[in-house]
C-alpha cells in the first residue's frame, strides 16, 4: 500500500511509548497530539518581572522572552502540494494559559526527515498565565490538520530544505 499522509514516530522516540495521533470524531478536522514527555512552561510574566530592570535601563535583549518548545516525538509525512497546520487546542488559552508564539505553525512536505532533527514536530508556547504550567507526557498539547495548497502561475521555486526547525530562509 502505498504511503500518502500520516504521522510517525522520530528516531530517537522509538521506545518512548509515543501514541500517533487520532480524531477523536467523525467530523473532527484536526489530529489531537500529546506531548512526548514531561515539560515546564514557564510564566511568561516571570521571566517579564525578573528582567524588568535590565529592559528599563535599554538593554534590548529579549532572548530570554522565548517560546518553550514542546516535543511531540512524530514526524508527518504527506504530499508536496500539501502543508501540515499545527494548531493550538480551543481549550488551551483559558484553561492553561497556552497561546502559539507563531499563531499557527506551518510543516512543508520536505521538513519530513530532514538530517537536523527528522522532522521533528513540535509546538512552540507561551504560557500568559502567572503561574508555570507543568505539562505531563501523553498530555493533549495541540492540533494538526492537513491541506492542499495552490501555487501563483509565474512560480518558480527551486531551493531545498538543509536543516530543520526554522530552516525555510536558510
């Protein structure tokens, strides 16, 4: 049978008991995934607070206001007019404090198995509640749907993928 869209598990997370992702109903659009193991989303109101003096006197480093990525342990394969979509869960901003630092995540076909990290999936959060999320393996921690894309008539795209998470302007 021929292989045309579905989820694995990434090298690395072969015996780390990873369940592949399901709908839960029969109108479900979305594949619920869980996190692949035990991680702390930090306040982002913490890590604000404690560098507040640093930002008043022009100290323009923000690098330690970054998202937290949580690793999912799969990879998506599917075709190359396709695009995977990692979505937040509805639940998650009001009941977790959970938003997506980049709103809605975007998986091309050739992040599959690239050499950096397989194509590793994974949600990038930030938690706006005050207090750290603790988020456990197996917990649901997002969404991701499949779709078609459509490409302008003048298209000539030619560069290929080197690395992995990040790695489309490269």
């Amino acid at each position: 049978m021929e292989k045309i869209r579905g989820f694995e598990v990434c090298k690395g997370f072969e015996d780390m008991d990873i369940n592949l992702p399901i709908r839960k109903t029969a109108h479900s659009v979305a594949y619920d995934i869980e996190a692949a193991e035990d991680t702390v989303i930090p306040s982002i109101w913490k890590t604000v607070f404690s560098n507040f003096g640093k930002f008043l006197s022009g100290n323009d480093e923000y690098s330690s206001i970054k998202p937290t990525l949580v690793k999912t342990g799969l990879k998506a394969y599917f075709g190359h007019d396709e695009a995977l979509f990692l979505a937040n869960r509805s639940s998650n901003p009001g009941k977790k404090g959970l938003i997506l630092a980049n709103s809605l995540g975007v998986v091309e076909s050739d992040y599959y198995g690239n050499p950096d990290n397989d194509g590793h999936l994974m949600f990038a959060y930030y938690n706006i509640f005050p207090v750290d999320l603790h988020v456990k393996k197996h917990d649901p921690i997002g969404q991701a749907f499949f779709q078609k894309f459509l490409i302008t008539d003048d298209d000539n795209a030619t560069g290929q993928r080197m690395g992995g998470f990040g790695s489309t302007d490269k």
